[in-house]
C-alpha cells in the first residue's frame, strides 16, 4: 500500500491560493499606499468621529381630522391618536379596529393642510354658522348620511379649481383657525421628548394650480415659543399665495421675526402634471432667474421622493433601460384628475430628471435649485403612519382595511379612474443623525443626510 505524505499537498495548495490572491489582488502603485493615508493624529478610525452615525426613521406628512380632506373621508382621529400610534401605542382605528405599529418610529410631522385648518371638525360637529350657509347644510347632511368620500372629493374639487366657498373659508386670522393652530403646536410640545420621540411642528402649504399639485410640507426646528408666534402661510389671497416664491418670503419672514429655523419638503411631484421642477419658466409663465434658483436651494434642501400615491423617482418613459422605473407609477393625471398627463410633462415631475435639469440651471444661473435629499413618507390621511404592506390602512379612512378596499375606486371622473389597489405602502424618511432631538434630525434634514425608504428599515 502506498503511503501518502499530506503536509507537502497542503504546502502546494497554500502556494497556489496565495499566487492565486497576488494576481487578482496586485500591490499599490507606489505613493498609494495604505499608510499613506494616516495622519499620525489617531490611529482608530472610532476615535474623534465627529459625524452622524445613528439613523431615525419617520413620517414627514402625516394628516388628522384637521385636515379637510381626510375629515371628509372619514377620519375622525385627531391629534393625540396620531402621536401615540408613531410612539408605539395601540389606538382604535376610524373604521378598521385596534391598530400598532410593528416597530415604533422614531420623529413624526403631523403636517394638516394649512388652508382651513379646523374647519372639518366644526363641520361634523355642526357648527351654526356653517349650517347657515346651504352648502355647509349639504356638506353636513351628507356627511351624516354616511357620503363623506362623495363630499370630500367635491371639497378637494372646489379648492384645487380655486372655486371654494369664501363664507365657508378659514382664513389664518379667524379664531377658529388660530385655535386650531394652537392646538397643533401644543400637541407636538406635549409629545415631544428629546431622545426618545421627537414631534416637530410642522403644516403642509397647499397650492393648487388649477389641480396641479404644487405642496409643500413646512417644517420647525423651534418649539411653541417660536413655532406659536405666526400662524402657517395659505394659498388664499390676501393672506396666502399659490407662489412658490411667496412661501419662501413667508418661511424668511418667520425666521427674521421669530429668531427660529424651518425649511420645506416638496411634495412628490408626479401629479402636478410638469410643473413642480421647471426649466424654463414657472407655471405662470414667468422665466427662472438666480433669485427663483437662490431661494429654492435655500430653503427646499429635501424632496419626497415616494408615498401612498405613487413613487416619484422616475418613469418608463424618462428612464426606458430601467426595468423597475414603472415602480408604482400613477401618471394618470393632475391631483383631481382634471386634467390628462401627456409625456410632455414627465420630465418636470420626477426626481432623476430633476437633478439632471439642476445641473443645467446652475451651468446657466449659478445655482442648483434641485440639489436635494431624497425621503419618503406616509401623506396619510387617517391619522395613522401605517404603510407596512402587512399592516397598510390606506390613504385615507375610506380605505382602510376591508374585503372590498382594494376594488374600490380612489378617485374616478370622466378623465380616469385610480384604483384602490394602486395605493403604495410606503414610505418613510430615514435621517442620519446624532441623537433623536428636534435639532439634531433638522439640521441634518438641512445638510440632507437623509434617504428614502418604502418602508424597510
């Protein structure tokens, strides 16, 4: 029998795999060398680490029964059900039972739309001066006869044609509206702990261009001190504007009165039917000049790049070679569906082409205006941050969990229809940042160390 020796084999192959390693892995060229790169200051690379290392996640837009449109379709949950839902607590859902999130979130903006704010819970509780007028009397039986989605989508019509009724308005000067806003910064104070939940300030400005959404959630660093001196900016003149211009004058103002800091998210774009990154003009028709292209990079360093409707990275047609550019695309129309999306329109909607266009206005202007980070979050409507695709109430209270929700339409006219299954489970804003405070996620915001989820932490 022969005998074999395996210490020289194991030699051989040890040779093999270390020649085998040299000649993938070659040695640096000189002066490339690995010591090159040290200092002599430390030798860990943990020690003197002066960056961000944790990540929060959150929702940037979440709506109440202060909102509107969700009070229409059927929210009835107001501020606190919303805050103790984000922190982990078990709340009873308007119309689906018990709900919990798997996991707490970490920062939440309750984000009302700033324009009526308060009016629809005055509505619902049948207010005299808004039963005095005939459309709220019709607002108000119909609600009670249980056809609210018919109502809001009639409300959600009349604002975004600029059509709704002045009696029935919420101007910021009203006490009702003040109460309203009084409300939400005190609730965002009483649930606010720094380190381990932190509730900003925040509201959504609402332009509508003729049904082209054109949103903005507005974002505090501040608490109620200076967050409570000036209610939020509207669209409704004289007060508010539908400009883009006049909020950032608005969010400049508040910071010279009030001492405090605040920025504003845009909303995704996808169905403001090519107007929320231009290239050339505003929807106005008036051309882009450094101070547009100044102030947008000031004030609007993040985007929300995806959410219940719809993703808003990019498109089939804008990005042909990409295989999961049809990602959740809603390209049906405007917000109201009453106007039809063309692909002339695509490119000023989406993310992708919006860095692209930025770098062609800073060659042009000096400044890129669409230099942004990208989030996600929720822009529910029912009060709760619940877009885990085993745990998805809907975007509004309409839709949330039932045997038929999915089959039901999200909004129809004669334009098109949105389907109830086309509601995305998604998303949530991820912030790099050093603890969870109010000023730590901010100003990371700011420097946008952020990224976006679709709800996968």
């Amino acid at each position: 029998m022969k005998k074999f020796t395996i210490a020289p084999l194991l030699a051989a192959l040890a040779a093999a795999a270390s020649m085998g390693a040299n000649a993938q892995i070659p040695a640096p060229p000189d002066g490339q060398i690995l010591s090159s790169a040290y200092t002599g200051k430390v030798y860990s690379p943990y020690a003197d680490r002066d960056f961000p290392s944790n990540v929060y996640f959150g929702d940037t837009h979440l709506h109440t029964d202060l909102s509107m449109d969700a009070g229409a379709f059927g929210n009835r949950l107001g501020l606190d059900p919303a805050y103790k839902f984000a922190r982990g607590e078990q709340v009873e859902s308007t119309n689906a039972g018990p709900v919990r999130l798997s996991r707490p979130l970490d920062f939440l903006v309750v984000a009302d739309h700033s324009d009526n704010m308060g009016f629809f819970p005055d509505l619902v509780a049948g207010a005299p001066f808004i039963l005095e007028d005939p459309t709220g009397k019709d607002w108000y039986e119909r609600i009670k006869a249980g056809k609210g989605v018919g109502v809001a989508i009639e409300l959600i019509g009349l604002f975004s044609q600029d059509k709704f009724p002045p009696a029935l308005t919420y101007t910021p000067d009203s006490a009702p509206y003040k109460a309203a806003w009084a409300k939400t910064v005190e609730a965002a104070e009483r649930y606010n702990e720094p380190g381990l939940f932190t509730a900003f300030i925040g509201y959504e400005w609402t332009s509508m261009i003729r049904g082209n959404n054109m949103h903005r959630v507005v974002v505090y660093r501040d608490g109620g001190d200076k967050g409570g001196q000036m209610v939020p900016f509207t669209t409704v003149a004289p007060q508010g504007s539908i400009d883009p211009r006049d909020l950032w004058q608005w969010l400049a103002n508040y910071e010279k009165t009030t001492g405090g800091k605040i920025l504003a998210i845009a909303h995704n774009g996808n169905l403001s039917n090519g107007l929320m990154f231009p290239i050339k003009e505003e929807y106005d028709g008036k051309e882009l000049d450094v101070d547009y292209v100044n102030q947008r990079a000031r004030w609007e360093p993040l985007y929300e790049a995806t959410q219940i409707k719809g993703d808003g990275e990019t498109h089939p047609f804008l990005s042909p070679n990409d295989e999961f550019a049809d990602y959740e695309t809603w390209d049906i129309g405007n917000l109201d569906v009453s106007q039809a999306k063309t692909d002339a329109m695509l490119a000023g909607e989406y993310a992708r082409e919006a860095l692209k266009r930025g770098l062609e206005l800073e060659a042009k202007l000096g400044t890129n205006p669409y230099k942004f980070g990208m989030i996600g979050s929720t822009d529910s409507h029912t009060s709760l941050a619940a877009v885990e695709e085993n745990n998805f109430f809907g975007k509004h209270s309409g839709a949330e969990p039932s045997p038929g929700r999915m089959m039901h339409p999200f909004m129809k006219n004669e334009t098109g229809t949105i389907m109830g299954w086309q509601m995305v489970a998604s998303g949530l804003a991820a912030v790099w940042a050093k603890e969870n405070t109010r000023e730590a996620l901010f100003d990371a915001m700011e420097r946008k160390e952020v990224y976006a989820t679709t709800g996968t932490r």
